[in-house]
C-alpha cells in the first residue's frame, strides 16, 4: 500500500470502482428492503401489537443494516455512512415511497454516522461481529435520539425516551449488527466478495 493511498494510520482511503460499484449494489437492494419493511412498520403500528409505544424501537433493527453492511464490506472511511443514506434514498425513491418522504435521508445520515463512528475510533481495523453489534447499536442510539424530536416531541416523557432508546439499541446490535455480520460471511462463503478483505479472510471473526 502506497503513501498517496493509505492514511497516516495505516489504512486504505482510496476508492476502487467496485467499492463504488458495491455501494451503490448494496444501497439499492437494501434500500428496496427499507421501502417493505416501512410498509410493513406502518402495519404493525396500526394494529397496535406494541401496546407499549416505546417498544416500537424494537421494529428499527432492519433500517440500520446499510451502514453495517456497507462498512464491514468495503471497509473504508464513509463507506459505512454512503452506503446507509444512499439506501434511504432509494426507499424514498421507489414508487409510492414511504411514509416519512425524504425526512428518511435524515435518519439515514444519523444512522450511517453511528456505525461510521465506530469504525473510525477503531480505525477501521477490526470488522468482528462485536464491531458490527457496536456499530449496530450506536445507529440505532443516534436514530432514537433523532426520533425523539422528530416523531415523539410532547409524546414520550424522559422514561420513554430511554426506553425507546434501549430497544432500538437492541434491535440495532441483534439485527443490523450480527445479523448483518452472518449476512457479510455468508457472502464471503459464496465467492461473492472475493475482491474484499472479508472475502478473502475465509476464517469467520470472532
């Protein structure tokens, strides 16, 4: 690796066109996820399964999986946050939409910023499912504090705030995080990431 290419810290800065190519991949396929799995939060909203509204945090997990995907594959500074608001905007962008419009961008800077965030302080080294938990569960802290002000302002009080957040950090670690953990070495075992570090560690981190 070449000094013009790398950081003082020793990792990779520069773009390839298939880290390029795997963004924009990875944010139309998950952002057409985002786009169902809305459809499917606003059904469950109304049925009112979650009697208890903060618990509703609990539903987030599958909306933080962009980042985590994004920054355990390509593995570069603001991939992880590219990847996450790109995704949003293709939620926005499919027919019909969502139902918060292009507020969605918004959650998907706060989002993609969480996992990034931790990435950065690890600098971009370590890509293990703790990691991604850890990422997983800093989108989903940043997400719920953006959505107290948002969505909830005269509606939670300071318990349901933080109730709120924990659940969303929860979802966040369990399904954005280690689920998309599996899901990276799943496509490693696949041959489909072959031209990525995480395809070619073959050994599943621990």
């Amino acid at each position: 690796m070449s000094s013009a290419t790398a950081s003082k810290n020793g990792f990779d800065v520069r773009y390839r066109t298939i880290d390029l190519v795997t963004i924009t991949t990875l944010a139309v396929a998950v952002g057409v996820l985002f786009w169902a799995w809305g459809k499917a939060y606003g059904e469950i909203s109304i049925l009112g399964v979650f009697s208890y509204p903060p618990s509703v945090g609990l539903l987030g997990g599958p909306f933080l999986l962009a980042g985590v995907l994004g920054g355990l594959i390509v593995r570069k500074p603001g991939a992880a946050l590219a990847t996450e608001v790109a995704a949003a905007a293709v939620s926005a962008l499919v027919p019909g939409g969502t139902e918060w419009g292009f507020s969605v961008l918004v959650s998907g800077f706060w989002q993609g910023l969480g996992v990034e965030l931790v990435l950065a302080v690890l600098l971009y080294r370590r890509f293990n499912v703790y990691v991604a938990a850890l990422g997983g569960a800093f989108a989903g802290a940043f997400e719920s504090v953006y959505e107290w002000n948002a969505y909830y302002e005269g509606v939670f009080d300071t318990s349901d705030r933080f109730a709120h957040l924990g659940f969303f950090v929860l979802s966040g670690a369990v399904v954005a995080g280690v689920g998309g953990w599996l899901l990276v070495q799943a496509l490693a075992r696949a041959g489909v990431l072959d031209a990525f570090a995480a395809g070619r560690e073959r050994v599943d981190e621990v």
